[in-house]
C-alpha cells in the first residue's frame, strides 16, 4: 500500500496537460487567466482519464474480499465462532486493517461472489487508502463542473466581448449566458416540479443536487452517444484513408479547394471590416474622447494589415466641423470592435488551416515522386532540416523507407486494431445492460483479469479503452462543421477561445464519458441494474446517477444503445455526406462530378502555391549566400576603412583595382573611344554576378563619388581643389559624362 504510484500519475498527467497546451497554445500572447483556466480544464479532465483506471483496481479488490469476508464487527473480532472446525477454515488478507480473522463457513454471514474463487485476495499494486480517492474525485469532479457551466463559458463570452471596459465586457457575458444557459435552467425546473408532484420524493438539499448531476450526466450522455457513433466509424476510417497515399491526396486536394472558398469568404469580410475601421479612424480626431477606443480596435487588427490605416491614425490637424456628423457612437465602436475580433480570429484559423493543408500536400507530392526513384532516396521540396542525433537518424534513405514502405502497412495493421475495438465498443454499449449472462465483452475481459488478480492489465485496459473513448469523440467534435469556428492547431496557433471552448468540452463530456465506461464494465449498478452488487468505485458514490428521476433512468436505457448503432451505421455508409451532397453541400464522394472538378482544381492550387514558396525560398536563399560569402555593406566598409587607416600605400592599389573594375562593367560610346563609366546607384541588384563575385574588394554600393574624391584628395595632397574636387585642373575626360 502506497501513494507512490498515485503521486506519480498526478505528476505526469499534469506535464502531460502543460506540455499539451505549451504545444498548442501561446502562453506569451494570450491571457494569464486564459493560459490558468485552460491548464485546469485540461488536467482535471485528464486526472479523470487515468486515475479512475486505479479506482477501478481498487473496486476490484474490495469486491474480493467482500466475497470472503463477512461483515466484522468489534465483538466478532474478540469472541471467535463458537462451532469453528479446523479444516473449514479460510484466510483473507485486509490491507486496510491489517487483520487477519479465522471465519467458519458455517456460521459466517458471507456473500460469496462466483468472480473470486481463491480464498486469498493480492493487493493492488497501486492500492491507497479509502479516503483518498473519495477526496480526490469530490474536488476534481465539482471543479470541472464549475468550470464548464460557469467560469469558461463566462471567459468566453468575456474574451470576444466588444466592450472597451471591464464593467461592459462582464454585463455583456452574464447577458449572453444567461440567455444560453435559459434552456437548461428550463429543463431543471420542470425535473424539481416533477420531484416535488412526487409523494415518495422529498425535496431537500441532496436531492436537488442530485437532480442536478442528473440533468448534467443526462445532457452530457445523449450528445456523447451522437458523437461517439460518429467517431468509432470515421477514426478507423481516417487511419485506413491515410494509409493509402492516392486516395489520401485526392482528398487533400478536394479539402484545399473546399478551404480556399472559406478563405476567400473570411479575406473579404476581414477586407470590409478593414475598410469600417479605416472610415472610423478617419472620423475620430486625435483630440475626440472615443479615441481611445479606436485605438484599442487598431490594436486588433493583424501588423501585416496595419499599414493601410496608418491614414487614419496620425490625426495631427483638426479636421472641418463637417464631418462631426459622421463620427461613430460608442454603441457603433463596441460592434465593430466585436466584429473586428471575430474576422481576425476567423482569419488566423482559415490561415493556419490552409498552411497545414498545403503542407499536408506538398508532403504527399513528395511521396509519391520519391515512390519513382530507383536510388531509394527521399526527395523533398521543401527539406526539413534535422539537428542533432536526428541528423543521423533521419537521412533520406531512412526517410524514403519508412514513408514510402513502412509507414503504410503500420497504419493498415492500425486500422484493423481500431476497427475490432470499435466493434467491441459498439458491442458492449449494446448489450452492457444485460447482466445474465454477460455479454459486454469489456465486462467479460476486465472479470477474467480480476480473477487473476491482473490489476495492471485492469488499469492499462481501462486506460487505453477510456483514451479511445476520448479520441473518438473529440475528433467528432472538431470535424462537425457547427463548430468550424473552433480549431486546435499546433505550434502555438491556437486561439485563446479555441483553448477555452477544448477546456470546456473536455470538463462537460469526461465525467458522463466515464460514467459509460464503468456501465460498460459492470461496476455501476444503477446502469446494470445489479441491485445485489454493494461496492461501487468511489467515483461513482461521488459523481451519482441519472436514476433519481424514473422516466430518464427508463427510457434512456432503450434508446441510448439503439442511437450508438444507429449513427454507427449511418457513418459507415456515408449517409450523411450523400444526403449533403444531394442538396448542394461539398462532400468527398469518389465517384461525383463536382468531387472531381474540386480534386483538379485543388491540384492546381497546390501548384501555384509551390512555386510561390519555391521563389520566396531561393530568394532568401540567393541573399543568404551573399552575406555568407561578402557580409553586410557595414562589415565591408568598416574593413575597408581599417585597411585605409593602416596603410595609406595600400590606397592607390585599392583605387586602382577599383577603376579597373569600372572599365570593365563600362558602357562604350560609339562617338567618344574613351572609356565612360555608369556608376549605378546604392540598388541591390536581382540576380548576381559571378565575375563580380570573385573579386571581394569591388563595392559599387559604397565607393561612390564623395568617397572616390576624399581617397583622392588623401592621396594626391591638394592638387585638386575647390570646385567639385577637381580644382584648377580639368576633370578627367569623359570619366562622367554619361551619368
């Protein structure tokens, strides 16, 4: 019996949340508040993922020995039986107290369960005391309601408020929850009339909470079923769709061209919005009172687009009395403020989107030209530079091996376990009511271990069917279209409301997800409807049932496993997307017309979008190499000016090489046969020379005139005077006259 095990999870899943949302998030540039809610929201709802596989151990073990131990009392302990024989006799260990008791058979009141047939029951390895866990879920559970019902929903109607203070931006959000949160209060006060039009039931402080929990875990477990039927078809679906390169960048191509309209929709409104604001900033003067709030909507606004209000923000004239009629109220700033918040936000996310497409593709592209290649060597676009031992690790022909060859067949044979765990999800969520015989087929492996006293197989099933749980439903969530506005990018690309709506979702859908889980596998009677079954986990006696109200508990056991089969079903089809598709919406369907006018002109999107990379990176490329190889026109300079102070003798050479150098980039006058130089001007060419190159003391950029003249002066003392630096004497002949 020891903490060890549990201190070492609460560790690791709160890294595990900080690393997540360090990897998603900005921490820099978003809110304290925002960056603290969030950590809570996802580490609380993680702590549930892995820790109830420990509470589930431990249920397993209390079983046990409720099935050899009887009931102990104080004076069973001190008087022993009195028609004890010495060989009906067992032993059972009790961790808890440490005691070990002779019980006769006979004469005990023992409940023996038929899951248990050895007399000795083994310790769980990451056993702890009874008190713990209860404590545990009652802070962890309470929080994360308070989270999702109140504090996050609060934060983000708070966070996309267009109010300019903190009193407007907090009377805004309480107006908007209390309008979204008017139904649920709804549907809580027709379940307390209910209750309390019910003789048997009293209304008191425990029941209404009760009821609470109920409407919760009632809410959370009907759109857990919708989403759930969806993902245990489409996750399998995706990994096998990936699998099979082809197919993968066809639809790739069809996502670019689909996203570019959402793009081009979100650029124009963002355009016009643009133009809104630049109108305003014009008509609020410097000196104006709202000019402080136009400034805090400038302030929104990306710094790539910042230049083209510049107009309106430098108000250093007062301008004609006229127009004072056209000045915007604060009521017209706080909606264009919103508006500007929410056409930046969708912005970044089409953006980020369209990066990671693109990228998706130029990858698949290079997949599929490397396939040709008889050396076995990975060709990229774009290469990704490694650093480090992953520089040794991943050379092309390791690369080329496992993208064109391995990576593939890892993902089919990923498909195929996928495919079998939802088809024993679908299974158990089926038939995890009946109870004789058991037909949940988790019930039947989680019993199997119990009997082998297998606790670590108990919790690592539970874990990983939990996290599959988790991924399926989340991955519904974020590829419904309703909720597009939301979106988890990597690389710190993730918005401030994306994070507290992720923060939410987790909080409001783990603990009813869970609840499934444990009816799944037997461990909640209020779901099995095993009344003879006395211990339940503790997350259970904490979190409650939905079987305080009779008609829920009823009906929702019929209709629950029927919608999981049946959404199952619908997705495995494509119903959905056929039925869209008929009226007018974009779907990837293989054999559609307009699904294959999409792919092509997704095709040549991704063309133009390579080239465009591709000339951006020999452009920073070309400048790269010539810093490399000449520096910066400062570094040159200074040198120069070093070697001019050190050795004076050194100058005429330098002169020299330079009037060499003009000779030869020199244009010939056909009337004049002398040489007539164009100095050209401080211009960085576009494509350079490799004559030029070779000779590093050449500097057209800053031997100019002046500086031409002063090296003269130095050299020759003062034969050329006045005048432009020629003096008395006549300037050399023909040396500019065709500047």
């Amino acid at each position: 019996m020891s903490v060890a095990p549990l201190a070492v999870e609460v560790i690791c899943v709160f890294c595990l949340a900080a690393y997540l949302l360090h990897k998603y998030g900005n921490i820099r540039r978003q809110h304290v508040l925002v960056t603290l809610a969030s950590l809570v929201a996802w580490y609380f709802s993680m702590i549930i993922i892995f820790i109830l596989p420990l509470d589930v151990s431990t249920t397993f073990y209390k079983i046990c020995l409720g099935s050899i131990q009887p009931p102990v009392t104080p004076a069973a302990i001190l008087s022993p039986p009195t028609n004890a024989t010495p060989h009906a006799n067992h032993t059972y260990t009790d961790a808890p107290s440490s005691i070990n008791t002779t019980v006769n058979d006979d004469q005990s009141l023992v409940r023996r369960d038929a899951l248990f047939d050895t007399p000795t029951c083994q310790v769980p390895w990451s056993y702890v005391q009874e008190h713990v866990l209860p404590n545990m879920w009652h802070v962890v559970y309470w929080t994360s309601q308070i989270l999702t019902w109140l504090i996050l929903p609060f934060m983000q109607s708070y966070a996309t408020s267009g109010d300019f203070t903190i009193q407007g931006k907090i009377k805004t959000a309480l107006i908007e929850n209390a309008i979204y949160y008017g139904s649920y209060l709804l549907i809580f006060g027709a379940l307390l009339i209910y209750v309390a039009a019910r003789p048997d039931l009293q209304i008191d402080g425990p029941r209404l909470k009760m009821i609470g929990i109920t409407a919760s875990n009632t809410w959370g477990l009907f759109l857990l079923v919708l989403l759930l039927g969806y993902g245990l078809v489409e996750v399998p679906r995706k990994c096998w769709t990936s699998s099979n390169r082809e197919q993968l960048l066809a639809y790739t191509r069809f996502q670019v061209a689909k996203l570019s309209t959402d793009k081009s929709d979100t650029e124009e409104t963002l355009e016009d919005i643009l133009e809104e604001v630049s109108k305003a900033s014009e008509a609020i003067r410097y000196n104006h009172p709202h000019r402080k709030y136009m400034d805090t909507i400038l302030r929104k606004v990306p710094e790539d687009m910042q230049g083209r209000l510049n107009r309106g923000m430098d108000d250093y004239e007062d301008y004609p009395d006229g127009r004072s009629a056209s000045i915007p109220s604060e009521k017209d700033l706080v909606a264009l403020h919103r508006k500007t918040i929410r056409a930046v936000t969708s912005q970044h996310r089409t953006q980020i989107q369209w990066d990671i497409l693109m990228e998706r593709a130029f990858g698949l592209e290079d997949i599929a030209e490397s396939e040709k290649c008889a050396d076995r060597r990975f060709r990229s676009t774009f290469p990704q530079h490694y650093t480090g031992i992953l520089k040794h690790i991943c050379t092309p022909t390791v690369e080329w091996y496992w993208k064109c060859l391995v990576r593939p067949w890892v993902l089919k044979v990923l498909t195929v376990i996928l495919a079998i765990f939802s088809f024993v999800v679908i299974w158990s969520e089926v038939t995890f009511f009946n109870k004789k015989p058991v037909l949940s087929l988790f019930a039947i492996f989680i019993n199997v271990a119990a009997q082998n006293y297998d606790y670590f197989y108990i919790e690592l099933a539970s874990c990983l069917t939990i996290t599959y749980l988790c991924v399926c439903v989340y991955f519904t969530v974020f590829r419904i279209r309703i909720f597009n506005y939301y979106y988890i990018a990597p690389y710190h690309q993730t918005d401030s409301n994306s994070l507290l709506f992720s923060g939410m979702l987790l909080c409001r859908l783990t603990p009813p997800l869970c609840l499934n889980f444990l009816g799944m596998i037997h461990l909640d009677k209020h779901v099995t409807g095993n009344e003879d079954q006395e211990i339940e986990t503790a997350y259970t006696s904490i979190m409650g049932h939905m079987d305080v109200i009779s008609f829920l508990s009823d009906g929702f056991y019929i209709y629950y496993p029927i919608l999981v089969i049946v959404v199952a079903l619908g997705t495995f089809f494509s119903v959905g997307n056929r039925c869209l598709g008929l009226l007018g919406f974009q779907q990837f369907i293989g054999d559609d017309d307009m699904t294959s006018d999409l792919i092509e002109e997704g095709k040549e999107m991704i063309k133009r979008e390579k080239r465009k990379r591709q000339r951006v990176e020999d452009g920073e490329a070309r400048r790269k190499s010539w810093r490399d190889r000449y520096g910066t026109t400062k570094d040159r300079v200074g040198s120069l000016q070093n070697r001019d102070a050190s050795d004076s003798d050194s100058e005429s050479s330098l002169l020299h090489r330079i009037a060499s150098q003009l000779a030869k980039y020199s244009r010939v006058n056909d009337k004049d046969d002398s040489a007539q130089v164009e100095l050209l001007k401080d211009s960085e060419p576009l494509d350079y020379d490799d004559s030029l190159a070779e000779n590093e003391e050449f500097d057209r950029a800053k031997y100019t005139r002046s500086q031409a003249g002063r090296s003269s002066r130095q050299t020759t003392g003062s034969r050329w005077t006045g005048g432009r630096g020629y003096g008395s004497q006549a300037p050399p002949k023909g040396l500019f006259d065709d500047v």
